[in-house]
C-alpha cells in the first residue's frame, strides 16, 4: 500500500488543467457561436427612423446583446456536455472520485465563463469597427470608460455562470434518468401553456424579471450566487450518489 495520501486541492488543480486541454473544441465553438451572433447583430438590436421631404434618416442600435445570449446558449450546451459518460469516464485516467470530479467541471466552467464573458463584452466594439469599415455607419455613442466595460464584462461572467450551472444539473439529471430528456421540455412549455390559460404571468417571465431587471447591484450578485450555488451543490449531491461506472 502507498503512504502517499491523495490532496483533494492537487487533483482537482491536475483535472481541470486537463479539462482544459481536452475540451479546446468548446472554446473553438465558442468563436464560431459568437461569430455567428455578431453576423445577426449588423442588423441592431433595435431601429427607429424618421422622413422629412426628400431626407430620410434611420437609427440603429448595436450593442452585445446578441452575442451575450448565444454565449449563455454555448455555456449551457457546454455544461450538459461535460456530464455525458464519455466526459466522465476520462476522469478515471486520474487517482479521483466524484467531488473532485465535479469541483475540476466547475472550475472548468467558471473559466469558460470568464473567456466567454471577456469576449462576449468586447464583440460590440467589434461590431462597431466592422460596421465602419464595411457599411460606412456613422457611429454616435458615449465615451469608452473602462470602468464601465469592467463591470460589463462582470456582470455578463455571472449569468453566463448562472446558465452553466443550469446545464450542469439538467446534464446531471439526464445522467441519473434518460427520462428527464422528454420531462424538463414538457415541464418548461406546459408551465407557460397552463400560465397562459390561467390568463396569468408566465413563470418564465417571473424568472426574467427576477434575475435580469434587480436595480440592485449587490442585490443581483447575491441572487446569481446563490442561485449557481443550489444547482452546482444539487449536481455534485446527485453525482455522488451514483455508482462509480454509471
């Protein structure tokens, strides 16, 4: 027998460089994703316009938004991808168990989110400078303040987090039953049709609001931590239960 005793901290730090390495392809497909968005956001995340005789002048808005969205897609798709049985078994190469498998998925998570976030907040200055060089916009917007894209890039990083986390336990959940495939669809479009026959607000409204209109900055931080907490620890709750091969 070894006298070596495994340290939680050291292989959870070797998983996840080696995540890192091993799911390159999700960051490759997070270019392309934001790509793709940036392609739908030349034509602006809104409009308005007005004539006067022979003079007509329309205004376009650009911002991120677009890409900030199809960047929480990526990071739930990347999420439930990373609890598939392939994914898993690759643990094992490694002295390992379930917790530190799950803390290197979140880790590797919460770095994805970060590059994700970066990107994602940055693409609208990229879309500026592509609609100028290629369409000849004239461009009218207030001062770059880097306090501002700071605290962009920020906020963006705890919802794309926050949607990670929802990948992770919806990937968990699969996991333990092929069954959840088919109920968490029906559970999200039956809520919204039984809310709308009750002539009520959907829920998935409620949860908008909840989350993306908070005025509060320090109110909002709290909101999505705690909420990636519940998921995040439900998910490695789950996960520990299964059996070591499943």
């Amino acid at each position: 027998m070894s006298l070596m005793r495994a340290n939680l901290g050291e292989i959870v730090k070797k998983q996840c460089a080696y995540k890192r390495k091993a799911n390159i392809d999700s960051f490759s497909s997070l270019v392309m994703i934001q790509m793709i968005a940036i392609l739908f956001s030349f034509g602006g995340s809104g409009m308005m316009g007005s004539s006067s005789g022979n003079m007509t002048i329309d205004v376009k808005y650009y911002s991120a938004d677009i890409v900030i969205a199809f960047t929480m897609i990526w990071s739930l798709v990347t999420a439930i991808t990373i609890t598939t049985k392939p994914y898993r078994n690759q643990d094992f190469t490694f002295v390992t168990n379930r917790m530190s498998s799950s803390l290197a998925n979140i880790f590797f998570l919460l770095i994805a989110s970060i590059i994700g976030a970066i990107t994602a907040s940055l693409a609208s200055y990229l879309l500026r400078a592509l609609g100028y060089l290629l369409f000849d916009y004239q461009f009218y917007g207030h001062p770059f303040l880097l306090k501002e894209l700071i605290l962009g890039i920020f906020i963006t990083f705890l919802y794309v987090f926050c949607i990670s986390s929802i990948g992770y336990l919806i990937g968990t959940l699969v996991q333990v039953n092929k069954i959840f495939i088919g109920v968490i669809p029906v559970l999200v479009i039956g809520s919204s049709i039984l809310d709308s026959s009750m002539q009520r607000e959907p829920f998935i409204a409620n949860v908008f609001q909840f989350f993306f209109m908070e005025s509060s900055i320090g109110l909002f931080i709290f909101k999505i931590v705690i909420t990636a907490a519940i998921f995040f620890i439900a998910s490695i709750s789950i996960l520990n239960r299964m059996e070591v091969r499943r």
